[in-house]
C-alpha cells in the first residue's frame, strides 16, 4: 500500500491507463444519403405559405441548393461524438494540473445545472428587456463582485475570452490617445517578454509599437530596462502579474507608477488571478486597466477558444470607452437595463451582452464562496503549487530558473534541459509519454526562454492525493528517460493517435480545420496511388 | 524508395589544442598538440552523434570521409558507410575541403571540428548543400553547430525520418589563431552555411513567433528600412549578417553579405568597406549624423568585435554610442538563454560607454530592450 502518493488501499501509486482507439471516420464520411435524425411532419399549409413568403423575400440571398450537411441517424450521432470523446484526454477525466497557466480548476456541475435552466439557457438576445430581467440581474451582480475583487470602476463582460478581452483593451489605449490628438505622440506600448502573448498581438493589431522587456536575473521584469523604455511616447504599460514563472514583481507600483509619470496608461492582464484574489488588487497596484477569465480563475469551463468570458474592468475616467451596451440598474424602478447611454469611443466587441452561460457559471461560483473562501481558493492554490514545487524540485534532471530558494505563486515555469542534457530526451519527447499515464503536461509559450520548459498548476481544486498522484507520474516517467529512454522516445504507447505534426497547425499551405478545407488540400492524399 | 544521403566528415585534429593549452591546430600547431600528448576527440563526438541515428539507419545512407576523416567513427558505432578520398595519417584542411566538394551533392552533410572545419565545408560547399556541424573544436564562434553532438545527430534523425524543419543561414566564423596564442581576439565572418533549423525549438500552439527566421529577418527588415528611408540626412552603415541585409533588401538594393555597407538619402553610397572607408564617408558628411546598423554576429552574442572590425572604436566613437541601432531576430535572443548582447571593440572605456540597454529592432514595429555587456 502507498500511503505517501495518498492512494488508500490501493497498491500501486498511479493508475494504469489505456485510451480508447477508434478508427473513427468524420461525420461527414458516416454520412448516407436519405437517413434522418428526425423525420418532420409535413408543414400546414398556412406554415409552408408564411414559409415561401421568407423565402422570396429573401430574393438572390436564398440557396440554390440544400447546405451540404452530414445525413445521419441520432443514435449514430450519439456514438461519433461518444467515441470521439473517449479518444480525448478531458478535464473531467484527468488531473490536468500539468496544463500550467490554463487555471484549470474544477468547474461544478450544479453550475452546469444552472447555466441550463431554461429561463437562463433559452432566452433570445433580442426579447425585451424586461422579460430577460433574471439574466441581467446576473451580469450586472457579477460585475459588482469584479469590481470588488479589482477595485476598479466598472466592467464591460461582452468579451467572449482572454484575448478579445485584450483587443478591448487595445480598443481603449487607441481611441483613449486618439482622442486626445496624441496618436503621433503616444504611439508605443510596453510589454514583457513573459505576459502572455496576446497582450502584443492586441497592441500591434491597434497600430502601436511595441517595446518588450526581458526579465532580470530573478525572473522578474528589468527594472533598468523598463526605465530605459518608458518615455513621452509610451501609450500603455501591458503586463501580467505574476508572469508564467510564478513570481509575483513586488516593484509593480514603481513600474505602474514610471508609466503614469509619463502620461500612459497601465493595464493588468490578471489571466493569473488565481494567485491573487482577495489579497492583491488592480487598483491598489497602480493599474487603469485590467481583465479576468471568468472561464479559468472564476470556474466556468474554458471551452476550447470559447464561449469564455474575459471580463474587462476600467478606471473612471475610462468607463466612456467601453463597449456598450452596459448592463446597469435602476434603484427607482428596481429594474435591470441595458445601458446604451455611455458615450462609448469604441464599438462592440462582441455580437449582443457577452456569454451568458459562462457568466452565470462564474457568478454561481463566486456567490458560493463569498469573499472570504474566494481568498482561500487563492491561498490554498499558492500552497498546492507550493507543495508541489518542493517535491518537482527534488526529482532528477528537474529544475526551474530564477529566484532561487523563493517560493513561487499559484505556477512553476520548470525546465527540463538537464534531462535533455543527461538523456537527450526533449519535454516534447516526455510530454508524451505523460498521456500513457493518462496525465497532461503541457510546455509553456513561446519563446521559451525557458529552455525546455514545462509549466504546473495545481489550482486549488486538487487534493493532495491526487497531487500526489500526478507527481507519481511525474516521477515515473523521469525514471523511465534514464532506465529506458527508448519507451519514452516512441511514446505514447496507450493513445488514441501517435504524433502530430504541430507544424502543420501554423502552416497555412497544410491547415485544414474544416472538412471542406481538408478535402481541398489533401484531395487524393490519403486514397491508393 | 530513394534513400536519404547523409555525409559525414570529421576533422580528426579538430579539438586536440585544447586539453594541452593550444587555442586551435591551425598550422603548425597540431604536430605541438601531438607532443604534448593530445589525443583525437573529434572522431568520439562524431560518433555520439551517430548513435542518435541508429534508430533510423535503414532510411539513409551514410557517406563518410575515409579512415580518422569519419570511417572509423561510423564503423566503431557498426554503420558500414561509402567512402570518400583516400585514408592518411596525416590529414589537413585541403583534404576537408575536398571530401566536402566530393559531398556537396548529399542531402545533409555532418561535419565534426570546430570553426576551422566549418570554414573549409563553406568554402567547399557554399550555401548549396545543407550542413550541420557535430560540436568537436576548440574554437565554436560560429553559429553552424548543434549545442551537443548528441543534439546533432537528433537533429539528423529528425530530418532523415521526415520531419519538419526549416533552414538557414548560418554564420561561419574564424579567429586567426596565432593572434589568440598571444590573447588578441579578432574574429573574421567567413560565409553562411545552410544549416537545418528546428523552430523555436518546437511547437507550443500559443506561438507569436514568425515561423521563420528569414520571415522575421523580413519583418526587421521592412522596420529598419522604413528608418533609413525617413532619415534622408543620415549616414547609415550596415554591418555584417542576413538580418542587416535584409533591411537592404527591403530597400530594393543587394547588399554584401560579409561586409559593412552604407545607406544615405535613399541610396546605397558604398558596399563592403574598410575602416578607413568609413572614416571617409564621415569627413565626407561632416553635417550629417551617422547611425551604426548591426546584428548579434556568431552563437555568442556580439554586436561589436567579432566579425565586424571595421566598426573600430574611432568608428564608433564618431558615431556615438546613441548611434547604435541593433537589430536581432527573436531566436537570436532566444540562443543566448538570457545573456546579454556583447561588446568587444578592443577600447575598453567605449565597451565600457556602450554598456546598458539598447533598443534592438526585433520585429515589424517591435523593439526589445536589451542588455549590452562587455564581452
């Protein structure tokens, strides 16, 4: 028995593991012509009439044809997608707490349950407000527990995820300087070489330029390079806190403070709220600016590119520049609206409020917890990581770069070189023996400056036992790189596919992540030649 | 199925000066080596190399150099390789060069030495034949080799069984040796090898790096030129590198690969020059401000000193050291794991002046502040 990995009564200190494999044909491929899901009644002729009228009206826009669509049974349907999921490796089945910066913490299924009630999941964006009262109740409760968890002034949750939350506050920091004649003035935007990616892409999307600073030796952005960088011309200061590293830059003020002495602005990109939440704030921290993953740190499901919800909070003085509408409150009428009032600079980032059943996801969430165990959820994910990193720090040909001998916060940036030194065995490599475990562990952003990085983060959902676990596993696999590096290299042994060319993914000659796309591209690749 | 071809060359000298104290066997210097005891390394990092591609071996065939010039190595690992020139004792650089011409033809050529070897498969091979070079000498400034022979051989692997890699020009660079034996560093560019590449070392689906280096090289060059064209009354001198020459390039003119060029009021005024070239362009344009354009040259880091003498600290110090406008791609700060640019003019007071943080051009309307340190 192993009580040190936690499993009770249970003899070995992981689990054995083998993914289900599927010869699985796309659903277009299963397709037979004739076969229905659901076979409709015949429309009466006051229908078929009303029906014939749209369609004339609809003139040249109407389809000369049927869209070409799967033709297939429900039960068939049913067990595509039910195979298809038994080849995935989903956070319902795994511990991904190897899939570092995702926050991927327990998404309860009561709040599933409430994201379908009826009254929330079969309400139009366009019925009248007053009918939808319920769910702006919920958007604009939400907003008031951000702006408690932020300090900030007000919140805009149109943005569907992390990155459009971004370009929102890209939107911002251009009409914001444009407004004020300062376009040939203000033209550049600072970032760090560790803030998460889209915090560039956005600003250079806007037309800024962009300045990157590197960390100093302690992981922590240069200080001398960030007053080398900062001058008349800096729009905005774009910066997560703590970077991926998980070291939280206890000068921030200083670095917020440099920017606003040069008239920018300063935006805080908390996608790793999850070390922080009712301990540190936006506003105290010197930031006009800041957005949340209501999909990672507040609980609802990431969805895979969306619906999320990157929730976007802003100063006073920005409140004008959000996309509109706002979700307000009348105290006279005690009644929810829709708030086209703000001058808004900037137009919609989304089509209608936002997503709603992440929302209400989150909202659950946080009214569950309340503000005190909302701090625990930050306090206990710190000491997870925490526990963590001292065990990963022990194992062989594992290390983790800068602020040697701190503790970190809610994640760990580890890298993997002295592995690769001592076996030649790349995380690439490794990561996918992981899977025959059926564990995740993901590498990191690029650039990895990192070298051979890997990043953990145990949020605080998982339990010790589970930690364990994973460390286990862990553990198993670096023994197995120096005792037999062969399994290793040619894993994964036990999953559905084998390796993929990631390349292919960023090469837009070979993509093809449509059918339609697929068979253009690859038309008699895979037939007998 | 046709066959992947591999070459392999080692340079069975290579790495011996350095255990015994010598800074290189150029010359003379190997029969010293010899008495002092060294023995040939170069042919065990070749096959620590090869190692790596046994896994692979029915999908390629080898093709070695004959005897300690790469035989020996692939047959002690239990490859039974084609050959290549004759087997001799005593071997020299004229016999690299010539089994690299003999192999320019294969698909990917290994060589094991150090920066002298490279220099010989550049001039044999140009920028034709994909090369890689197995880590053995004891002088690596140049870009060409893989971190570890190890590394090398999994890189082989890699492009022996199908997969993805780019390429790119690599610098090959070269002390002059007798000059190191007495503590002078000069470092010359020689060429650009075409090397294989593995991007950004591997995926991560988060990326928003160029998938290329020559497409980053691009979106510098696009940032710089638009500089140089706005800057009508400055003198620019563009060093020495394929990031410089790409802002030429974006310019519509053909820059020189190995040498400084200089750029003013829309027009090339000067191609490959000499310091003293330089000075004279300067006394030419008393009124004008001069801008120094350069590149990291080599696997270390250098703006100033390696590769680019011409840049001498009276060069330098006419210019200004606010005059310096670095350029980099993101893998080039990406290969210095964090260490910073250096300098090395031979004027320890202007390295001490160029000290602190540059802004380096490093993308389309992207800019790094970077740390500059003497070297």
């Amino acid at each position: 028995m192993s009580i040190e990995y936690g499993l009770k009564d249970f003899d070995k200190k992981y689990r054995s593991y083998h993914q289900a494999r599927w010869d699985e044909p796309i659903i277009f491929q299963l397709s037979q012509p004739g076969e229905r899901g659901i076979l409709l009644p015949e429309a009466e002729p006051e229908v078929a009439a009303a029906g014939s009228r749209i369609i004339s009206d609809l003139g040249p826009m109407a389809r000369k044809s049927p869209p070409n669509l799967p033709e297939i049974s429900q039960m068939r349907v049913l067990k595509h997608y039910l195979h298809l999921s038994q080849e995935n490796l989903g956070a319902d089945e795994t511990v991904d707490i190897g899939q570092g910066t995702c926050t991927m913490k327990y998404s309860p299924k009561i709040n599933d349950r409430l994201a379908n009630l009826p009254d929330l999941a079969d309400v139009h964006p366009r019925q009248d407000e007053s009918t939808v009262q319920g769910s702006l109740e919920i958007i604009y409760k939400t907003e008031q527990m951000l702006k408690a968890v932020s300090g900030l002034d007000r919140f805009c949750l149109q943005a569907g995820g992390g990155s459009q939350a971004l370009l929102v506050i890209a939107t911002i920091v251009r009409a914001w300087v444009d407004e004020q004649g300062l376009a040939d003035k203000k033209d550049e935007i600072i970032t760090t070489i560790f803030s998460h990616p889209s915090n560039p892409a956005c600003a250079a999307i806007k037309g800024f330029k962009l300045i990157t600073v590197y960390p100093d030796e302690e992981g922590r952005p240069d200080f001398e390079a960030m007053k080398a960088a900062v001058s008349d011309r800096t729009a905005a200061f774009l910066v997560t806190n703590p970077e991926d590293l998980g070291i939280y830059n206890s000068r921030i003020r200083e670095f917020t403070q440099m920017v606003h002495d040069v008239g920018g602005l300063c935006s805080y990109d908390q996608a790793n709220a999850n070390a922080l939440l009712g301990i540190a704030r936006a506003r105290e921290s010197g930031f006009d600016l800041c957005f949340f993953n209501i999909h990672k740190t507040f609980s609802a499901p990431h969805g895979c590119g969306g619906p999320g919800c990157g929730a976007v909070g802003v100063r006073e003085n920005l409140v004008k520049y959000l996309p509109a509408p706002l979700v307000s409150y009348d105290e006279e009428k005690d009644r929810y609206f829709l708030d086209y009032e703000s001058p808004s600079k900037i137009s919609r980032i989304k089509d209608f409020y936002g997503v709603l059943p992440a929302i209400t996801r989150g909202y659950a969430w946080m009214k569950a917890l309340g503000p005190h165990w909302l701090r625990e959820v930050s306090r206990v994910a710190v000491l997870n990581n925490n526990y963590m990193f001292k065990k990963i720090m022990a194992m062989r040909g594992v290390g983790a770069p800068y602020a040697s001998g701190e503790f970190r916060m809610e994640q760990v940036r580890y890298s993997m070189q002295k592995l690769k030194d001592e076996t030649g065995i790349s995380v690439s490599e490794f990561i996918n023996r992981m899977f025959d475990y059926g564990m995740h562990l993901w590498t990191s952003h690029e650039p990895w400056l990192v070298p051979e990085p890997f990043t953990v983060e145990p949020t605080e959902s998982y339990s010790k036992a589970e930690m364990d676990e994973y460390l286990a596993v862990l553990e198993q696999v670096l023994k197995e790189c120096y005792e037999t590096p062969e399994v290793v290299k040619h894993a994964p042994h036990k999953s559905a596919v084998h390796h993929t060319d990631h390349d292919i993914l960023e090469d837009p000659k070979r993509w093809a992540i449509t059918w339609r796309a697929y068979r253009k591209k690859y038309k008699g690749y895979f037939e007998p030649r | 199925m046709t066959k992947v071809r591999l070459g392999l060359i080692v340079n069975p000298i290579a790495g011996m000066g350095g255990r015994v104290g010598l800074k290189g066997t150029d010359g003379e210097a190997v029969v010293l080596a010899r008495e002092r005891g060294a023995i040939p390394l170069a042919g065990l990092r070749a096959e620590d190399c090869l190692r790596e591609l046994l896994s692979c071996r029915d999908q390629f065939d080898l093709w070695t150099g004959a005897g300690n010039m790469g035989e020996e190595a692939a047959r002690r690992v239990g490859f039974a390789p084609s050959l290549v020139g004759e087997q001799k004792d005593v071997t020299s650089a004229g016999d690299t060069e010539a089994i690299a011409a003999r192999m320019s033809d294969v698909d990917l050529l290994l060589f094991a030495g150090g920066d002298g070897t490279a220099r010989n498969v550049c001039a044999a091979v140009g920028e034709k034949t994909l090369a890689l070079g197995i880590p053995a000498g004891v002088k690596i400034h140049s870009a060409v080799f893989a971190s570890s022979p190890g590394e090398a051989g999994r890189l082989a692997a890699e492009f022996v069984s199908g997969g993805h890699l780019t390429e790119k020009l690599s610098e090959v660079m070269d002390i002059d040796e007798d000059a190191y034996r007495k503590n002078l560093l000069k470092a010359v560019l020689h060429g650009y090898l075409k090397t294989p590449w593995k991007r950004g070392r591997v995926q991560g689906l988060k990326s928003g790096s160029p998938s290329s280096d020559a497409e980053a090289q691009s979106a510098i060059g696009e940032e710089a030129a638009a500089i140089l064209r706005a800057e009508k009354t400055t003198l620019f001198f563009i060093g020495a590198g394929t990031t410089t020459r790409a802002i030429l390039t974006s310019l519509g003119v053909q820059g020189t690969l190995l040498g400084v060029d200089a750029w003013f009021d829309g027009q090339l005024v000067g191609t490959d020059l000499a310091e003293r070239d330089l000075l004279r362009l300067m006394e030419e344009h008393p009124s004008n401000a001069t801008k120094i354009v350069v590149t990291p040259i080599g696997g270390q880091g250098f703006i100033f000193g390696r590769g680019n003498q011409q840049f001498s600290p009276e060069v330098i110090r006419r210019a200004g050291v606010k005059n310096i406008v670095p350029v980099s791609t993101p893998a080039k700060f990406l290969a210095l794991g964090g260490a910073p640019l250096l300098v090395d003019t031979g004027d320890g007071s202007l390295d001490l002046e160029l000290e602190g943080y540059v802004r380096v051009i490093s993308g389309y309307g992207q800019y790094t502040l970077y740390k500059v340190r003497r070297g």
